[in-house]
C-alpha cells in the first residue's frame, strides 16, 4: 500500500518534472543570449571599450586580494575579508568601471595570496556594458537564488508543520533533521553564489558561506544513520544528491586545476540533486504521516471495540460503568433504568438463536428510535440493558417507556408473528442517599426484576386457569 501511494505521488509530480525541463531550456537560452553580447577575457587583454555607455568588467573570485589595473593605472582593489585569520574564504563578484582613458590598454587582474589562505580562485572574467553583465550575473544565479530561496522556506515551514505534528507521526528525529539539512542546503546554494553579499557584510558571508558546506556532510550522515535499514525513499533522495554534488565537485576540480570550464548543466547538479532531495523528504513525510493516521484509526477502532457491543452497536456493559463513574461529579437530576427482554430464552429455543439475535437488535433499534439523543443507552450483556437519562420525570419515562413496549411488540409481531415484551423499572438519583449511580442502578434494577416476577406469576396463573382439572 506505501509503495501504491508513492507510485501515484511520484506520477503526480511528472508535469512538474516537464516544466522544470522547460524552465532550463529557456534559462540556457537566455545565459547564451546574455553571454553573446559580452567579451569573456583573460589577463593581458587590450581593453576596447567601443561605443558601449558604461564599461564594466565582472568577476567572480574566491579568496585572495585582488587587483586590477589598466595599464599601470590601478582601477580595483578587493580585500578578500577572510574569516578567522584568513583561513576560510568566501567566493565573490566584482564589477569594475573601466575609466574612459582606458581604451587600448593592457588589461591587468593580480591576486595576493595570503599565507592562511587555503583556496584561491579566479573564474571567467567577462567585459561589456554594465547593464548586460548585470543581467548575466542575475541569469547565472537565477536558479541558485530560486532554489535557495525555496529550500529555505520549505526548510522552516517543514520544521513547524514536524514539531506541530509531533504527536501524530513517527520519525520526527529525521523529519526535523530533514528540515535543517534543507535550511543549510538553502544558506549554501544562496551564499556560494553570491547572494549572501547582498544580506550580509563580510567576513559575515564567508562564515556563512563555509560552515554551510561544511555541514551538509555530517547532516546527511546523520539522516542516513536515522534512516539505517528502513528502505525509506528518503535514502534514495540523500545517495542522489549525494552523486550529483561528486559529480559537480569534479567538474570543480577540473575547472580550478586545468581551467576546463564547467558546463552549465554540470553547474545544475547541487540544484538538482537538492530538488531530489525534497521531493524524497516530502514523500517520507506523507507516507509516515499516512501511516500514523492509519495506525490512529485502527487503535481508535479498537478502542471503539471495546466498549461497543458489536451485535447492537450499542455502548456496552464497561461503557456503561465509566458512565456511572462521571454521573458521580455531574450535579444534574438524572434517571436510570434497568431493562430486560421477556422470553429471549424462548425465542432462541423455538426459531434458534439468530432469532434471538434478532430480537436483541430489534431492542436496540426501539431504544435509539424512542430515546433518540436524550438517553444514554447501553446493552449490559445477555438480555439486560440501561437507559441513562438527565432532567426526566415519572411521567416522562411512564410515557417514553409505553413507546417502547408498544414497538417491540410490532417488531415482534413483524418479525415472528409474536409480540415481544420487555421488563423494566427506574430510580431517580434524589432516591439515594449521596446519589451514587451504582446504587441508582441497583434501585432500578431490583424493580425491573419486581416487575418481571409480577409477569411471570401472572402467566402461570393465566396458565393454570387454563389448564382442565
């Protein structure tokens, strides 16, 4: 059955799969597009500025001082703002104006290592109009930006919707870590490409940039230690992501050792591999949650079972007495009557014991049709059953214990050809001495059998007169 449920999820999600391979087509087209109307450039290049209204340069540095002259002229200087004495780096993007004297120029980029530097990188520089190199830095981290934003949000609204059902699903140790993870993965994909400049002042953005890559790791050991022999889709999402960053991390290395520029959909991968990751996450958490509810409505049937008869669907005998034991702290008026079927034993040796059976169901169908949803009613085992019943009088019950006698005899005559009848009697709770319903009961129930004695004495008469000397 969860693997039917998943089956449908995931064919659900095939128009979605189809428009994220729309999405990318048209993201491709628009980075060639942006990528065409600039100049990608390297060191000793001669500046020519042409017609363009505001030249620029873009860069994209990991670590390290930078410097970049036109000439002998000196046009940038960036500090690296490296965390903890240099030791962790943050990836960057530059955009410097080339001045109007700059044209014909030999174009010159300088990094100074530091000596605690530990990765320095200088990526594809480009050069033209501010306003498209602009545009192209956007187009590049559109999907980082997009997936970030949306890992981050998801992670958060996950982590509330696990903690607020925490009582009704099983897992919640992985549910919540599933939440972090996502809430890291989405500070990393933000922060790798740049986007944590926009938030935070350096050296703040590398910190944030660095621990978030140095968590996702442990993270996703962790979960897979939670996940340890469960067969959970979720592993399946983790060892895909898991190979789409191994994947990307050698695209990484090739591109920061021989300068082999990365592919654009090798730059997807993270991206990917995240998606997978929370479209798993989502799946997880629906099939325990599923499985959870499922769990609840059987314990809750169960439950049901037992205080249910199940021949009458009538409350039974333990029902009955937790009752008794409320009536003890309700301060209201209230009556209870003890009722018995007259001559079940008969009927069940005459027409057999589905016969009986259904004189018993017949009893409670007159007791829920005559008391409606004024009573409590219950089936105390056998032939014997109570009625419960709040601010009644005598006359009340007189009347409403007519119309019972008076529909057992119909469901009798229309089932056997024979009137059923039924003994009964009541008490009211003034009767008692402190009101305990227990003895309440007891009253009511010693004048039911009062009246069942009186029937019985009163057929055998009948009999005896009948029968010749």
């Amino acid at each position: 059955m969860r693997r039917v449920r998943a089956g449908k999820m995931i064919l659900s999600l095939l128009p979605a799969i189809l428009l994220l391979a729309v999405l990318i087509a048209v993201w491709l087209q628009t980075l060639k597009a942006w990528r065409s109307v600039s100049t990608q450039v390297e060191e000793g290049w001669t500046i020519e500025t042409g017609r363009l209204s505001l030249p620029s340069l873009m860069l994209r540095v990991t670590g390290g001082d930078v410097y970049v002259y036109a000439g002998e002229e000196e046009i940038l200087h960036s500090s690296s703002h490296a965390a903890f004495g240099g030791s962790l780096n943050g990836s960057r993007h530059l955009f410097v104006m080339i001045p109007e004297d700059a044209e014909g120029k030999v174009l010159d980029i300088r990094i100074l290592i530091g000596e605690e530097e530990v990765n320095t990188l200088l990526e594809n520089a480009y050069f033209g109009e501010y306003e498209n190199l602009f545009r192209l830095f956007i187009t590049e981290a559109l999907p980082s930006m997009v997936v970030g934003s949306f890992m981050l949000l998801f992670g958060f609204v996950f982590l509330c919707l696990t903690v607020g059902f925490s009582l009704a699903t099983e897992g919640i140790a992985e549910h919540v870590l599933g939440a972090i993870i996502c809430i890291d993965l989405g500070l990393w994909l933000l922060a790798t490409h740049g986007m944590g400049a926009v938030f935070l002042r350096a050296p703040y953005d590398t910190i944030v940039e660095s621990f978030s890559s140095l968590l996702i790791l442990p993270l996703l050991l962790m979960m897979l230690y939670f996940l340890r022999g469960a067969g959970s889709y979720l592993e399946t999402g983790i060892w895909t992501f898991a190979a789409c960053m191994g994947i990307y991390l050698i695209y990484a290395a090739s591109e920061s050792m021989y300068g082999v520029r990365m592919p654009d959909m090798a730059s997807l991968l993270p991206i990917f591999g995240c998606l997978c990751l929370v479209v798993t996450l989502i799946l997880n958490y629906y099939l325990n949650i599923s499985s959870s509810y499922a769990r609840q409505e059987r314990y809750a049937s169960l439950s049901e079972q037992a205080y249910i008869d199940a021949l009458t669907s009538l409350p039974n005998r333990k029902s009955a007495e937790n009752i008794f034991r409320t009536l003890k702290t309700v301060g209201d008026s209230y009556a209870i009557i003890s009722m018995d079927l007259d001559n079940l034993k008969i009927i069940n040796d005459t027409y057999g014991h589905d016969a009986g059976d259904e004189m018993l169901k017949a009893c409670a169908r007159v007791l829920n049709e005559c008391f409606e949803e004024k009573a409590f009613r219950a089936r105390m085992g056998g032939d014997e059953f109570v009625v419960i019943i709040k601010r009644a009088s005598s006359k009340t019950l007189d009347a409403l214990l007519a119309k019972v006698e008076r529909r057992l005899k119909e469901e009798g005559v229309k089932l056997h050809q024979k009137p059923y009848g039924i003994s009964h009697g009541y008490a009211f709770k003034e009767e008692v001495i402190g009101g305990n319903p227990q003895t309440v009961f007891e009253l009511a129930d010693g004048r039911m059998y009062t009246q069942k004695t009186a029937k019985k004495e009163a057929t055998a008469r009948m009999l005896s007169g009948r029968t010749p000397e």
